[in-house]
C-alpha cells in the first residue's frame, strides 16, 4: 500500500474539517512543475528585462547615428556650398585676368608697341580661355566634374598670373624707357611764352643781319627782355658753358639718346659745365652776347649732330 500524505485544512468559522491525500510522487510532481514555472517566470522577467535594456541602448545608438548622420549631411552642404563659392571665385579671378590683359594691350597700343597675341595666349601658346563653370553644380550630381575642372582651371590661372606677369614686366620696362626719353626730349619753349616779344628768326634760309649774305639759319631767335629767364627744355647734362665766338655766352645741354640743345646770346650763365638739370630749371639769363642786334636767345636742336627745327618739339 503506496504511503499517502495527509492535509487537514481547518477554519475558525466552526466547519468541519476538510482532509485532503495525496502520494508524495504526486506531491513531489506538483513541486517539480512549481520549480520548473517559478525558473521559467524568472527567466522570462529576466529575459524581458535584458530585452528592455538592450532596445533602450539600441534607441539611444540609433539616436546618436541620426544625430551624425544629420551632422555629416550638414558638413557635407557646407563643403558643397564651399565648393560652390571657391568656383565663383575662380570665375571672378580669370574675368580679373582677362581685364588686365585687355587694359595691358590698351597700353600697349598707346605707348606704340608691337601687338601681342589675342587674349588665349594668356593661357599658353594656343590655349583657349577656360568656360565659366556653374556654381549650382556643385550643389547637384555634376560635383565630380566640377571639382576636376576647378582643379584643371587653377592650374591654368596658375600661367596666366606668369604669363600676365612678365606682360606687365615687359610692358613697365618700355615704359620707362618711354619716361626717359621723354624727359629727355625738349619740348618746351626756352623762355617763358608770356615773355616773349618775337620769333625773329626762324630755322630757314634768311639773309644775314651782318652780312646781307643768304645762309641757312640753324635754330630760331626769341626776342625778350635782357635778363629774361632761360629754361632748360630737358632733363640732360651740361656739356659747354662760357664764350662761343659769333655765339657770345653759350650753353650746351646733352640730353642724351643723340639729342643736345644749345642756348647762345646770353647775359650770364647759371650752370657749370657737367652739371645735371631738370627741364624747367633756370640755366642761363638772356643777353645780347656775341654777333647781336639785341636782347634775345638763339636756340638750336640738334638730333646726333645733325640741326632740327625746334619749333618741331615744342608742345607749349
């Protein structure tokens, strides 16, 4: 006879007693199924517990990939958005170019020196200008090409900023050649206009005032007060200064590139010999020195020895 395990289940309303058997096999299943749901509830708390926690982190991970993702797509509109702007400047820069180069031909035209080729040289010997690149495309799928064009243009930029450079150099260095010249050309009247009396003789044959002969007159005779200034016409290096037989008290200027001016008749002389003067300065004073019939210069021009009229040069 199998052993049975008695329960007596009393109350304390005054009811009979209730009694309950069961087999400890029984008892011992019913144990078994409590521990196996007790550790299966547990397991499944845990479980939802972990499951919990990891979709948290996974909320929190998917958070912060949102946020950098949102952050490099920020990053990437404003590379793009860069891009864009160093384009514009790209144009702004090879217009800048081809500006200066148009304004050097301009000059060049001006100061009479041979023509350059057209404007694609800038960019090398048969080099077309580079197009106009649209800033837009970088904002769209076209960004690849546009960055390898950009790359492309710098490089051509990079020869013409050389080649616009040694334009300029070249354009300079005639230029101040030009200056010298200039500044060694007389062409202004020797003495002040507004002093002057009369032209009384002028570079053409004429008969002598001494001899009645007929000779070729040299230079030109400006009457003017005695005393009356005298001005160099030009930048250039006194070469004579003193007494000149017919001529009286005489200077000579050189002014270089063959030219030389000679200022005769004069009452004194203001300058030494080998002195520098400017044009403009006060050289000698006028007279009535030498072979004279009055107060006045007689004013010569001489071109690598060889007489010119200077009426030719003066521009006042």
């Amino acid at each position: 006879m199998r052993k049975q395990i008695s329960f007596v289940v009393l109350t304390n309303s005054g009811s009979p007693a209730k009694q309950f058997c069961t087999s400890r096999a029984t008892l011992r299943s019913a144990a078994l199924v409590m521990a196996l749901f007790l550790g299966l509830s547990g397991y499944i708390t845990y479980d939802y517990f972990h499951l919990k926690r990891s979709s948290l982190q996974l909320e929190q991970r998917e958070t912060e990939l949102s946020e950098r993702v949102v952050s490099q797509l920020s990053e990437i509109d404003l590379q793009r958005q860069q891009i864009s702007d160093f384009a514009k400047e790209i144009n702004d820069l090879k217009e800048k170019l081809l500006g200066l180069h148009q304004f050097e031909k301009k000059i060049r035209i001006m100061a009479d020196l041979d023509k350059r080729q057209e404007p694609g040289s800038l960019f090398g010997t048969g080099g077309p200008v580079p197009r106009t690149m649209d800033p837009k495309s970088a904002l769209g799928d076209q960004r690849n090409s546009l960055m390898r064009e950009m790359r492309s243009q710098v490089g051509q930029l990079q020869l013409a900023a050389v080649n616009q450079e040694s334009g300029f150099n070249s354009l300079v260095s005639h230029l101040e050649k030009q200056k010298r010249l200039l500044a060694s050309t007389p062409t202004i009247r020797p003495i002040d206009p507004a002093a002057e009396q009369l032209v009384t003789s002028r570079f053409e044959y004429r008969n002598s005032p001494f001899t009645g002969m007929r000779e070729f007159h040299r230079g030109i005779d400006i009457s003017a007060g005695q005393g009356t200034p005298i001005y160099a016409t030009a930048a250039g290096t006194v070469t004579f200064a003193g007494n000149k037989g017919l001529l009286g008290k005489t200077l000579i200027i050189d002014h270089g590139h063959g030219l030389t001016t000679t200022y005769a008749h004069c009452s004194q002389i203001l300058k030494l010999q080998g002195e520098r003067v400017n044009r403009w300065d006060t050289v000698a004073l006028v007279g009535n020195t030498g072979s004279s019939t009055g107060p006045h210069i007689h004013y010569e021009v001489a071109l690598h020895g060889v007489p010119v009229n200077p009426e030719n040069y003066f521009l006042n």
